[in-house]
C-alpha cells in the first residue's frame, strides 16, 4: 500500500509563524538610461525617489495593517521585485514599503522593456481551466480572466469527474455565452488539460488554476512571446501568494512558494543553460501548471499530458513537468517571463501542506518515471545526471531550521534553497519521491 501522510505530527506554533499582510505597490521611479537590470546579481543600493502610483492589498487578500508586509513592486505596472518589510503602528504602508523598497534595489531597479508585439499581433488563445467541486474558487478566477487585456481569447473550464452540478450551474447561471462547459469523467488533472485542448482549434492553449486571481494582463504577457520568437514551445509565468494569513500559507511561502524570480529566462534545446547542470531534467525551475501556455501544435505533436499523472490519479503530480520537458527535448523553447502575473490563494491548513509538501515528492519522481516509460531514448542522458540529479533531491528537500520568533520565518527570496522547512515535511517530500514511480505505474496499470 502506498504510504499515507499522517494527521500526527502538529504544525509550528502560530507565534512562529505571524501573520503576513500581501501588498501590490506600483512606483514611478526616475531612472538613469544606465541603470543596471534589477534580477542582476550582487547590486549595490543606492538611493532614488519614488512617486507611489497605487498601493492595495493583494487581490482577495484582507486589507494591509501593521506589522509584516511582504509586497509585490511594479514600475508603472511592471512587476520588478517583491520587499518584506514591517511597517509599525501609525505608520503610512505606502511610504514603508517604497523605502525598504529603494533601500535594498535603490536605483538597480530595472527600465520597463522594450514594447512587444501589438495588441493586434497576439495570437488567439484558449485559457482552460481544470476544476472539480470548488465553484467558489472558480467564481472568483473566471471574473478575473473574464477582465483580461488580451484582444483575442476564450475560455473553457472543464468539469474534472464532478460529482455534483455545482459548477455547470454557475457556468449556465452566470457565465452563459462568455464560458464554454466542457466535462471530463475520468478523474485527473493532465486528463483534463488534455481535455481542454481538444476543445479549442486556438494556436495558443493557456492553463491556470481554479485557485488563482490573474493580473489583467497576465495572458497578453504570457502569449506575446509566441507571436515573437515561432521556435516557442512553451511560456511560464510569475505565481505570487494572495494571502499569507495562515501559518501554512507563511511556511510554503517561505520554502519559495511557487515563484520562479522577475528575470526573464530563455530556455533553448539548442543551446544548453551553463547554470543548470541538469537541464532539461530540472522541470520545476521553468515554472509551474497554475500559469503556463502551449504553442498548441507543439502540445499536440509530443502527445499532450500523460493522462497517468497530475493531481487525482495515484501519481499525484508531476502532469507540468512532464509537458514542459517534452517540449524541450523535442526542440522546441521555453520561457519565462515575470510579466505575466497571477495571485495564487496557498491552502490553509497544516495537514494541506502536508499533502502537498508528499505530493511534490511523488510528482518529481512520477514525471521522471513517465518520461522514461514514454521516450526510453532519454534513459542515457538522465543515467548521466543521475548523481548530481540525487544531490539536488536531497538539497531541494533538505531539513532547514524551523521558524524563530526572530522573523526567519517570512517569506524571502525565492530559489535560494535558505528558507525553514520542518523535518516532518522535509520527510514526507523525500517519501513522496520514493512513491512517485509506484504512484505512476498504478496510475498506467488503472488507466488499462
């Protein structure tokens, strides 16, 4: 029988774990022409001055108060950087943020870019978005791409195996004619992106999350490269938390959360990365399935998701990465682009982090698992990486010191591998990895 997380172990105290506020602050910072890009490395602050063009909570989050508040920054609109900082009692939020702000990046912070491609020049695209018996969730992110930029879109949510009518009839009540219905009775979320792309003829096919609250231009970000660059295969995009109001949501946060940094990224076949030894193995460092698009005949031509993997099947996971390095090792690119923002609402509760922390686990060695099952011809370069393969999955999934009263445990910069993370979840990712393939090959055997 596979293993279970247990309920036994209990979370670290709420003391240890404070509430966090979530902030959107948009600035209007004067910059030099040769003012260095913000995502460089080892930058030196400097000071600047800054106009606060609008500051709000983060969207569905509670409004900002005293104390810690973690905050998105934009440049007129872009976004830029996040900053912690706490603002004390009394205290204007706006004016605490912008100087913890211009006192770490100062004028390091980063010109918009160069205009991409016309809002003429977007490709049409499908959003589809997987859901099974949360219309609540769902209610609320289909307003928010209901609202998108883009000139040239549609959506499609499908129904994963329901088993009530929940979502058809908010579908029918309050999206008629705006949100296509599409229902998928066999119970896993790669079976119902794999869904969503038969029912669209879209050159492009965007995936999000019934989950999440997308910025208005968050698909016209994460289409433009594909107008760009037609050697495209897939687009990533930037996840942030909506709130951190729960001692959970603040711990997965501070393990990186799903974030993947604001420097743009190519990831090109042809062209391996000098800083990723394990390319293209290293799937959950292009990004993750809550913002992701396809060049649709690229999807369809690698054969779309592995119907044994993904959230609902005994796999647990594992259905984006698989997708993203089947783009990649058949030639196609990768990118990603922080531009392309979506609010991410983190599970609540302890024993959700749990489950999530062992189905990351599963996942990881799940997606390897069917990669190889799929497309045997990679087994030699995955053996070749395998040792530097095992170092990282313990690093990845390492024990860190737990949360002190000292604030260690608010979020900080993503990627570095620094944050706290209990030993119980350290244990239970590394089960998960151990689970994975066995979680696949059920999943392949159920499926026959």
């Amino acid at each position: 029988m596979p293993h279970r997380p247990s309920t036994s172990s209990r979370p670290p105290s709420r003391s240890l774990l404070r509430d966090v506020g979530v902030a959107d602050l948009d600035l209007d910072l004067d910059l030099p022409p040769e003012a260095p890009d913000l995502a460089a490395e080892n930058l030196s602050p400097a000071p600047g001055k800054a106009d606060v063009l609008s500051l709000t909570p983060a969207p569905g989050g509670p409004p900002l108060h005293a104390g810690p508040v973690y905050a998105l920054v934009r440049l007129r609109g872009r976004p830029v950087a996040t900053v912690l900082t706490t603002v004390p009692d009394g205290a204007d939020p706006a004016e605490a943020l912008t100087a913890a702000f211009l006192a770490q990046y100062g004028e390091g912070a980063q010109h918009p870019p160069p205009a991409g491609p016309s809002a003429g020049e977007l490709p049409r695209t499908t959003v589809v978005v997987a859901t099974r018996e949360r219309a609540g969730q769902l209610r609320r992110a289909l307003d928010s791409l209901l609202a998108q930029d883009h000139p040239d879109f549609r959506v499609v949510v499908v129904d994963n195996a329901p088993a009530t009518t929940a979502t058809r009839e908010l579908i029918d009540s309050r999206y008629a004619g705006r949100v296509t219905y599409v229902h998928e009775p066999v119970p896993g979320l790669a079976a119902a992106h794999n869904r969503g792309v038969t029912a669209t003829h879209s050159p492009v096919v965007a995936f999000t999350d019934d989950d999440v609250v997308a910025d208005p231009g968050w698909l016209s970000a994460l289409t433009a490269p594909f107008a760009a660059d037609p050697r495209t295969g897939c687009v990533t995009g930037l996840i942030l938390p909506a709130r951190l109001t729960t001692p959970a949501q603040v711990l997965l946060e501070s393990h990186g959360g799903f974030a993947k940094g604001f420097a743009p990224r190519l990831y090109d076949p042809a062209a391996p990365p000098a800083d990723e030894p394990l390319f293209p193995f290293t799937a959950g460092s292009f990004g993750s399935g809550a913002n992701m698009a396809f060049r649709a005949s690229a999807l369809r031509a690698v054969g779309g998701f592995d119907p044994a993997t993904g959230t609902g099947t005994p796999a647990k996971g594992g259905d984006d990465l698989y997708a993203f390095v089947r783009i990649l090792t058949a030639g196609h690119r990768l990118r990603y682009t922080p531009g392309a923002l979506v609010w991410h609402h983190h599970r609540e509760t302890w024993q959700d982090l749990r489950n999530q922390a062992y189905g990351y686990g599963a996942g990881l060695t799940a997606y390897l698992t069917a990669v190889l099952c799929r497309h045997p011809a990679l087994l030699p370069s995955l053996l070749a990486k395998l040792p530097r393969g095992l170092a990282h999955a313990r690093a990845i999934t390492a024990h860190r010191e737990e949360p002190s009263a000292t604030g260690a445990g608010t979020p900080g910069a993503h990627g570095t591998q620094g944050h706290p993370w209990p030993r119980t979840l350290s244990r239970l990712e590394r089960r998960g990895m151990l689970y994975g393939p066995l979680g696949y090959a059920r999943a392949r055997w159920g499926r026959r």
